[in-house]
C-alpha cells in the first residue's frame, strides 16, 4: 500500500470552498506514480535521463512521485514545470524531491503563456476551475486559444482544465506521452463532442482509468475523475478501460510498468472500441446493446426550475413574509434544494416540517405589475432590494420589471438535478414549484391514470439505470442531467409493455 499525498482533501467544506476558487485539490502519491509511471514509457535506461514536464507544480506531487520512481529503477529523472501560484512553489521547495533533477520551473500562466518547446512526457493534475468562475476576459482569451488549436471554438461551459489539456496537448512531441486526471466533465459536458473528435483524430488514446466511489483519489469533493493517457501517434480504434475499486493500490503502478500486460485481480481492466467509447461515455462501463424504441421525452416535457437570480431575496420563509406583510397573492409555496426532499414525495406535512426548521418555502412572485399599484409593504420590500443593487445582477438585469418573476405550473413530478439518492424522481403533490435545484416534468397527457402510470415508469428500476447514460457524473455516484438530455433517457419496450402506457404517446416526439 502506497501513502497518501502530503496535501489530503481537507474535511472542512470552507476550506474546500477556498480551494475551489483556485481549483486546487492536491494528487495522492499511489496516484501520480502509475501517471508518470506512462510517461516515462521505455526510456528506462542510465545513458539517457527523460525530462517530465508538468505544467501545473502545484506542491510538487508528481516531483516526488518521480523520485521515488527514480530510485525504484535506477534511472536518472529530470523535472520541469509551469506554475502560476509562487507560494505553492515555496511550499515545494520544503520536501525532499527524491533522485528527480529539478531541470527548471518557471512562474507563468500555462495555458496564455506557454513554454516554447516540446516535450516528451506531460503529467498533470490541472487546476479544477468550472465555467462559471472564469472572467468574460479569460473566456475570451481561451476561445481564441480554441480556435486557434482545434480550429473552432469550445463550447462557453468548458472550464479551465479542458484548455490545460488542450495546451499540453499541443506541446507533445512525437511518440511522446500525456497522462491527465481530470474531472468527467470534460468527457461528457456540451463541448465533449468537439473536444474529442479533435484528440482522437490527431492523438492515440492508449488508456482510461475510471474509479469507483470508495476508491475516489478525491474523497469529499464532487468530482469524479478520470486518467487519460494519451500518445503523440497515429490514432487508433481500441484503448484500455481500467475501473480501480480499491484506493491507495499499487495495482495502477505495476499494471502501468508492465506495459498494460499483467493487469492485476483487483483492477477491471478491458479492451474498448473508441467508437462506442465516445457514444457511452469514457466515464462509463461498456453499455450493453438495447433495442429501445422509447425515450422519456415520448411521454413528459421537462422544464428546468425557477431562475430567480436571487434566492436570499425572492425565497423565503413563512415567518418572514408574515414580519413583512407580503400579502398571500404574491406569494406561492416552493421548494428550493434537493436536501430539503428527504423521501420520493413532497406533500404538505413535510413542508410543514420545512417551516417548523426555519427554512424558505414561499417564493415572491409578482408579474409585471407597476410598482406603484402594489402594496406598500411590498414597495418598501422591493426598494430594500434596488439598495442592495439587485436589478443589476446579470440575470435580473433582464428583467422587466426586474422584479418580475418567471411563472411554473406545479409539476406532477419533480427531478433532482444533481442527486445522490437511488431514486431521483419526486412526487409532487403539495403541488410546489421548484427552484434551479430540480427539473419540472410534465406529462403529456393530464389524466390521472395516465400520470399514476408515468410515475410507475419513472421509478422503475431499468430507467432509473439508464440515467447513467444521460448524465454527467459526478463524486460519490452522484449525477446530473440537463433537461434535454433527460428527456433523450431511453425507456425500455418491456417497461412500455409492463405498464400499459399508450403507444399513441408516440405522437407527442419532438
């Protein structure tokens, strides 16, 4: 058994908040050693001392990982890397790095200012930075990267750690290797398309190491990650699919030492077609062949939940609406996290119970009514509002008036976005809105045995299944699917078959 690394995934949630923001979640050792373990490839010999090249330091997990390795086998081994935070650098400069020679490390933005050479072996743990906490600037700027490498732009939802991979990507030599750990976003977000048709067009995809939740390398965090381990090479049509069960192995090292031929018992290891690879998802274990003639979409329109650009200020709890005199037409009852929804149903006593803990479950929602003509209770509440600056949020700003809230029906049935739970469809029967938390799945048809049955489908076991091959996945088999997706999850025929749903429900496919 291997140690862990020196930086462990802190137990604090604040302290995981701060690393967030700058994407820093530090690789365990039995992790970066069957990485640079690849990298290395066959250039074991003393005449000859390989350069390693990681283009995010950090606090130096994969300097160490190569000396150890080092003096495993006796061979020279030469460091370079880019890192944009010098503090870290400090940090690195406090551990033993082993027999690896430190070739050079330079203080830069890897991705906007990249070395001028190539390299040989690229091993890295990119900083984990989503979309959403980039500047317009720096989207800017990395669009144009885009461009400029894969010939079109990504997708705006891609995050930090895509442009990583396609930088050093760029900078392989020939016959030279990569190995990344990277979120499974970057394999199954809006971008994944594009961002894939490049890499196995242009590179060989030799390996994909998948985990299972006990043996996540970042426990506590909501990240499923993924090793790619890519040659600069003729592409090819089959790779290998590994899932690790069992953290802290060795097996990822000696299987990888082996040249991928002595995988060990306690790795599944499997030869993969790349075509069905990119249809399934690289996150995924191989999908069996189904013949489904049906897809959820079929029989229910999902809509996302309530935008309201502000939930501290429109969402908020019975006590407070009661201090502040909101009268009961402006307000409807709703339900904003998916941690609220303990059970499979949301029916008024547990919205009572909500109440009784304190927590929102009235949403303000006021049409485009003119300011003056609403009460003065609720005038002086929206004025506290434009003081706190609220109409000019982005998406209130709008908005007109940017008070104006959007307008749900009361779904029949609710879908977690992101759940954990075995069961992600909720009834809905306190006839609630929900929130972003949730998706609003509407039935085709109104008639009440027509909806018992689409509840009955919703939880059967062999659809619940199939959200996997919707979904993005996420840490602790947690999984989130975006609304058209969800209505693409295929339905079995023996389910249609089971429940005696209307074929003639066909009619309603987009």
């Amino acid at each position: 058994m291997l140690k862990t690394d020196l930086y462990p995934v802190p137990a604090s949630r604040k302290t995981r908040e701060l690393l967030r923001e700058k994407g820093q979640f530090w690789t365990p050792g039995w992790i970066a050693e069957p990485m640079v373990e690849y990298v290395l490839g066959e250039t074991e010999t003393k005449d000859f001392s390989p350069l390693i090249f990681d283009p995010a330091v950090g606090t130096g997990a994969f300097f160490r990982a190569a000396g150890k390795i080092a003096r495993e086998k006796g061979v020279p081994v030469r460091f370079a890397g880019v890192e944009i935070d010098p503090t870290l650098l400090s940090q690195v400069q406090f551990h033993s790095l082993g027999d690896a020679e430190v070739a050079w490390i330079k203080i830069a933005d890897f991705v906007l200012q990249p070395p001028g050479e190539k390299f040989l072996a690229i091993v890295a743990n990119p900083p984990y930075i989503r979309h959403h906490r980039l500047t317009p600037e720096q989207k800017s700027r990395l669009r144009q990267l885009s461009i400029q490498i894969l010939g079109k732009p990504l997708d705006g939802r891609a995050g930090l750690h895509v442009y990583f991979l396609i930088r050093a990507l760029s900078l392989l030599e020939e016959n030279g290797r990569l190995a990344f750990i990277l979120p499974a976003d970057t394999c199954e977000g809006k971008f994944a398309h594009d961002l894939w048709t490049w890499i196995t067009r242009n590179f060989a995809l030799d390996g994909v190491i998948t985990f299972s939740p006990p043996a996540s390398p970042f426990p506590r965090l909501d990240i499923n990650p993924l090793i790619f381990l890519i040659r600069k090479a003729s592409p090819v049509s089959r790779f290998w699919w590994v899932q690790c069960s069992q953290p802290e192995t060795d097996s990822l090292k000696r299987w990888l030492r082996s040249g991928f031929r002595d995988p060990p018992p306690d790795l599944i290891v499997m030869e993969r077609d790349l075509e069905e690879a990119l249809i399934t998802g690289f996150s995924r274990a191989p999908a069996s062949p189904q013949t489904t003639r049906y897809v959820l979409g079929d029989f229910v329109k999902i809509v996302r939940g309530i935008a309201t650009g502000a939930n501290d200020f429109f969402f908020m709890t019975a006590e407070k609406a009661r201090k502040l005199g909101i009268p009961e037409k402006y307000l409807v009852r709703a339900i904003g996290r998916t941690r609220d929804v303990s059970g499979s149903e949301i029916n008024d006593e547990m919205l009572q119970r909500l109440e009784q803990k304190g927590r929102p479950t009235l949403l303000l929602s006021i049409t485009d009514e003119n300011f003056e003509s609403l009460p003065e209770s609720l005038q002086f509440y929206l004025q506290e509002g434009e003081k706190a600056g609220l109409p000019k949020r982005p998406l209130i700003s709008q908005r007109n008036p940017w008070y104006k809230m959007e307008r749900r029906d009361p779904p029949p049935f609710l879908f977690a976005y992101l759940g954990r739970r075995n069961s992600r469809f909720i009834r809905n029967t306190a006839g609630v809105v929900p929130l972003t938390g949730f998706l609003c799945v509407y039935p085709r048809d109104n008639d009440k045995k027509y909806i018992e049955q689409i509840w009955k489908m919703l939880n059967h076991p062999d659809v619940i299944a199939n959200l996997s091959r919707v979904g993005k996945s996420y840490g602790d088999g947690a999984i989130k699917v975006e609304p058209r997706l969800l209505e693409k999850l295929p339905i079995p025929d023996h389910v249609i078959e089971q429940l005696a749903l209307p074929i003639q429900m066909r009619l309603f496919a987009y």
